[in-house]
C-alpha cells in the first residue's frame, strides 16, 4: 500500500541533504528521492533505518494524507488517494 511519505518534509527541515540521509542510512540517494516521491515502498529494513536516522517512529515518517485514504497505483506513474 502506497503511502503520501513526510521523509522529505522532515529531511529539508532538518536541513539534511540527500547524501547526508545515504551516509546514516547506507540507502542510496535515488531510493531514497523515489521513497520521498511515492515512487518506490521502502522494504522494512530501510524504514527502520530511517527512523534510526531521524529519531523518530517510522509511522511519523510514513503516514496516509488522512487516515484510511492510502494512495493506490492505478497504473505506471498515476496515482490517486
């Protein structure tokens, strides 16, 4: 299930750059932009990792724009909520 993801939001408030985020991480920065876009679901792992990262809970970082109203793929590079 696709999620509208704050990672973006958080990370530039912060102040962090893309490579910043690799370097705590060891996610590479296109995984992470394609994350922070709703273009790639980041494994389990990588959430963890970016929880660590930002000291906070993974649900703060990935969350819906409103409970229960996920984004879905309706096809390649569409998406609607």
């Amino acid at each position: 299930m696709a999620v509208i993801l704050y990672l973006r939001q958080e990370r530039q408030r912060r102040g962090w750059s893309l490579t910043y985020v690799t370097r705590m991480t060891g996610i590479s920065p296109g995984d992470i932009s394609l994350i922070e876009r709703g273009l790639r679901t980041p494994f389990p792992r990588w959430q963890a990792e970016l929880a660590r990262a930002f000291g906070m809970p993974a649900r703060r970082l990935f969350r819906a724009s409103s409970p229960g109203t996920p984004l879905t793929r309706t096809r390649k590079g569409s998406r609607h909520g």
